[in-house]
C-alpha cells in the first residue's frame, strides 16, 4: 500500500465515535478533543454509516460495547460497510475480545486499540493518522 500524507493540521478530519456506552464514549470524546479534533458520537452502526456516506472526512472509532448489540458476522458486515465507504477503522477492545480479533484480521483496520484507552495511546493513533 502506497502511503499518502494528509495534512498535519487536525482541521478537516472529524472523528466518529461509535459506541453504546456513554463512559467511554465521553472519555475518549474528552481524549480526542484533547488533540484538536472534533467529535461526534452515535450508539449505532446505521448512523454512523449514514454519516460516513455524507461526509468522507471520518475517522471512526468503535468500541466494542457495539458487539452486544450484533452477532459476529453482523458486525464484520456493517465493519466493512464503513470501510467500503472510505472511513478509518479504530476498534476498541479488551483482552477477552482477542479471538474474534483473529477473525477480523483479514478486514482493512486502520489501528486496533487495547482498552483501557489512555491519552498517550490516542496520541500515538493520531500522530499516525497523518501518513495514510
């Protein structure tokens, strides 16, 4: 894959967080605002699709509180709806979430995150976002 460089200036780039839990989605809006992004949050996968076919500046963060509401194979489809539409894919997700993250190996993530989340982590996954 051919690397492409977006501009350093977070400007531009919206960050989608797709989440059933309000914790951790106001945690990691409050991580990410920290950097100069603006935020949005939603607690479904049709939304968030919705808003990703509108505006192509998303990067999409998604916990794995979303797997609750989905079977598996579900989930993979409405993974790879977003990012058939051209979203950066961030998951989120625990230790015991590791089998299946076997499974999603062959979808195009751009970074998966271990939680718990912190801010240097976030950091790292933002500097990143700008080589893409």
């Amino acid at each position: 894959m051919v690397a492409m460089k977006v501009p350093t200036d977070p400007k531009g780039i919206k960050v989608l967080i797709v989440s059933v839990d309000h914790f951790v989605a106001d945690f990691l809006r409050g991580l990410v605002k920290a950097h100069g992004y603006d935020t949005e949050h939603v607690a479904d996968f049709h939304e968030a699709l919705v808003r990703v076919q509108h505006d192509l500046s998303y990067v999409v963060f998604i916990d794995d509180s979303c797997w609750a509401m989905e079977n598996f194979e579900k989930f993979q489809l409405r993974m790879q709806a977003l990012i058939q539409e051209g979203a950066s894919i961030i998951l989120l997700t625990d230790e015991k979430m590791k089998q299946h993250l076997e499974q999603l190996s062959t979808m195009r993530f751009f970074r998966i995150v271990k939680k718990p989340v912190s801010y240097l982590q976030i950091s790292d996954v933002m500097a990143d976002l700008m080589i893409v």
